[in-house]
C-alpha cells in the first residue's frame, strides 16, 4: 500500500491524502488552501493536485473548505462519502453561498465500515468547530492507518476521541496548534459563561455576535448564553436555515419550530430565488429590522460582516460587538468596513472563541489513547515540532510517495 500526502504536510489546510494499493486508490480530503485567492470558481481547478491514475472513492472528514474545497473539480462519477451532517451543510451552502452542488454524494456513518474493492474505511465521529467531523480508519494489506481530520478535546463532544482505534500502525495527525503556545484552550462552556457574564452585564444593550454560521457547537453556546439571560436569539435566514436542518439529525440543536425565543431575521432574503420553500419554511419566526431596533435590547443577534448595511437599519445607539471566530478575521480588508462603523458608532468590542484544534496537552491525550506505531504530520505549519512531542515520527513532504 502506499500513502501520498498531495498537500498538508507543510500547511494548514488544503489538505488532500492519497492511498493506493495495487487495485484501488482512494482520496481522503480534497482541500483548498487557505492561503488561496480564488476569486471565481473555476479559479479552483489551478489548486487540484496532479493525481495519476483512476480514483475510486473520495472521502471528506467536514465541510471546512480547507478540507473539500476542490471536491467538486474531479470526475463526477466518482463517489464521495460524507457524514450526514456534511452532507446537510452542503446542501445549504449550495443554495445560500452557490457552492458547487457536489455529484455523487453517499454516507458514511460513525463506526459502519464501507469496503472500496480491498480497501475498508471505517468512520468514528470526533469533535470539531464543524458538526458531524470525521476521522477515517483505512484498513488493507494487513494495515492499519488512522487519519484524524481536524480534532480537539476541549469541545463540547471533546471525549469522543476515546473511542477511535487503537494500536494502528500509522496515525496521520493534524497539527494546527503545534508550535503555537502551550496554553490550554477553554472549553465551549467557559465561551458560554462568558455569553452570559456580558449579556448580564449590559441588560440596556444589543448584542451582535460574529460566529461562523457553520460553527453549530458554538451557535448553541450563543443560544443557549440568551436564553438564560432572558433574550431572545435572533439569527438569518442562512444561519436559521443551517440550524434547521442540522435539527433535523439532532433534537437537541435550536431550531425555531421547537426551541422559545429564537426569530429569524429575513435580511440578504432576495438570494434564494428558485428555493423560495426555505425562505417561507420559517416565516412565522420572521423578525423585521423595525421590531429588533424598537427595543433592541432583547435581542442577541447572529452577524457577519456582509449584513452591515442591515445591522445600519437597526442603528441601535449602544451595542456590544462579539468576535466569535479566529481572530485573524476581523484584520482582512473586507471586513474593514464593519469594523469601521463599529468603530465610529462607539460599539463595545469583544472576542470570545476558543480554536477548533487541539492543543499540544489534547494532542498528547489522543496520541496517548490510539498508541500509534508511527505518526505521520498534516494540517500543520511545524511538522519537524512533532518529534519533540512525540515518538517514532515520519515527516513527508507533499507529494511524496510512501510505502506502507
Ligand atoms: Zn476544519
């Protein structure tokens, strides 16, 4: 069998892994860097790997971009496993962001291996900042390789880690937060406290809160920090809609049919043109921009910078602004503008996030619990750090082909 890792071993993101053995090769991963200016879509195609040969399957850990981003560049008659939850959120992206529809979609589920000629993938569900991630356990000619996707240990589901492989021969390891400092990350809780702590603190103001629309873990903190201050959780038509649907997997996610005081805020409403059902699905729920800016401290608000001509209508004269996403967001010019008019209109700003990614002590109780023979970096800016973290590492570089 042998192993190529096309992209990751020297970056975050983009990440695309190759296995192959004499009859059958597969794709884990199809990413597209982070660092990419795609400016329209099929600017993608100058990303993809070169791959030689026949691919039978792709399997994608999340709907981080960084992760399947070019999936929808390669043949389409080949199938692409996806977790139900991916699955969910590529349906909304597909509408809401014009994401290409990808082809061929099939589902894996957690720990229900699928055989691809002689090679068996087995999926286990582990936590992070996307819903329904996945790590892969690739089995053929007598071996073992676990791949981790993206993973951490102080999310809400940290401990699902305990239940993923053991003793396999190679462990292929993101590494995100290698090198970067060895503070331990706070739990999605202690983001909740802190929720809660400001929303009590300012009972006169607006809360905005930038977080990622596909950040669930982190939107049900936010609801749940509103609901127990007592005001209501205001979210738009994307993020009412994505949340809507990942309900549909789980109960215990807010959606406005089942869970008080959650409203939709129909602004950014002209996109959806022929999907005019998702719009009309939570019209009842519908909160205009008169209604929140009548009495704006009830609400909690879910935002990105793109709604600021929205947020202006409601022109509360006092708010507080969160930042709830990787800091390095609110420095790129196009969100200059939001922060600007935050800025000018003498908004409170704050920034509660805690990263999506272990840290070096998570890292250390994962590597602990699959007792791997052999790490093998990804998803990392620092692989020759692995070493002195950890033992019997192998570096690779992108594109190098490895024996099994
Ligand atoms: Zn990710």
């Amino acid at each position: 069998m042998n192993l190529t890792i096309h992209r990751g071993t020297n970056q975050i993101g983009g990440s695309c892994v190759e296995i192959a053995t004499t009859t059958t090769r597969l794709l884990i991963d199809i990413g597209l860097p982070l660092d990419s200016v795609v400016k329209r879509l099929e600017d993608r195609k100058q990303y993809l790997p070169k791959i030689e040969g026949h691919i039978d399957a792709v399997f994608i850990s999340h709907y981080h971009l960084d992760h399947h981003g070019l999936v929808s560049e390669i043949d389409p008659s080949i199938p692409v496993y996806v977790s139900r939850g991916t699955e969910k959120m590529f349906g909304i992206n597909a509408i809401f962001l014009r994401m290409p529809k990808v082809e061929n979609l099939r589902i894996i589920d957690t720990k229900t291996p699928v055989m691809v000629d002689d090679i068996k993938i087995t999926a286990f569900t582990v936590d992070h900042s996307a819903y329904d991630a996945m790590a892969f356990l690739i089995e053929a000619e007598g071996k073992k390789i676990l791949y981790s996707g993206d993973i951490r240990t102080h999310g809400v589901k940290g401990r699902l880690y305990e239940d993923l492989p053991q003793n396999v021969d190679y462990l292929i390891l993101e590494g995100t937060n290698i090198g970067k400092s060895e503070s331990i990350s706070k739990t999605e809780k202690e983001i909740k406290d802190q929720f809660i702590a400001l929303f009590k603190k300012y009972p006169d103001r607006i809360n905005y809160v930038w977080s990622s629309g596909q950040n669930i873990d982190r939107l049900v903190q936010i609801y749940s920090a509103s609901l127990k201050t007592g005001r209501t959780f205001v979210a738009d038509l994307y993020v009412a809609n994505v949340l809507y649907e990942i309900h549909q997997l789980n109960a215990n996610i807010p959606s406005p049919y089942s869970h008080p005081n959650f409203r939709v805020w129909y602004a950014k409403y002209e996109k959806l043109n022929e999907n005019e059902n998702l719009a009309f699905r939570l019209k009842r729920f519908k909160i205009k921009s008169k209604e929140i800016a009548d009495s704006p401290y009830k609400y909690v608000v879910i935002v990105r910078p793109s709604l600021l001509e929205y947020i202006q209508k409601i022109n509360a004269a006092q708010a507080n602004v969160v930042t709830s996403i990787w800091k390095d967001y609110e420095i790129r010019t196009e969100n200059e503008a939001f922060f600007d008019w935050v800025d000018k209109k003498g908004y409170k700003r704050t920034h509660y996030h805690t990263s999506g990614h272990a840290d070096q002590d998570g890292l250390r109780k994962i590597v602990a619990h699959i007792s791997p023979k052999t790490i093998i970096p990804i998803h990392t800016k620092n692989k020759a750090q692995y070493c002195e973290i950890f033992k019997n590492v192998i570096v690779l570089d992108d594109g190098e082909r490895f024996e099994i």
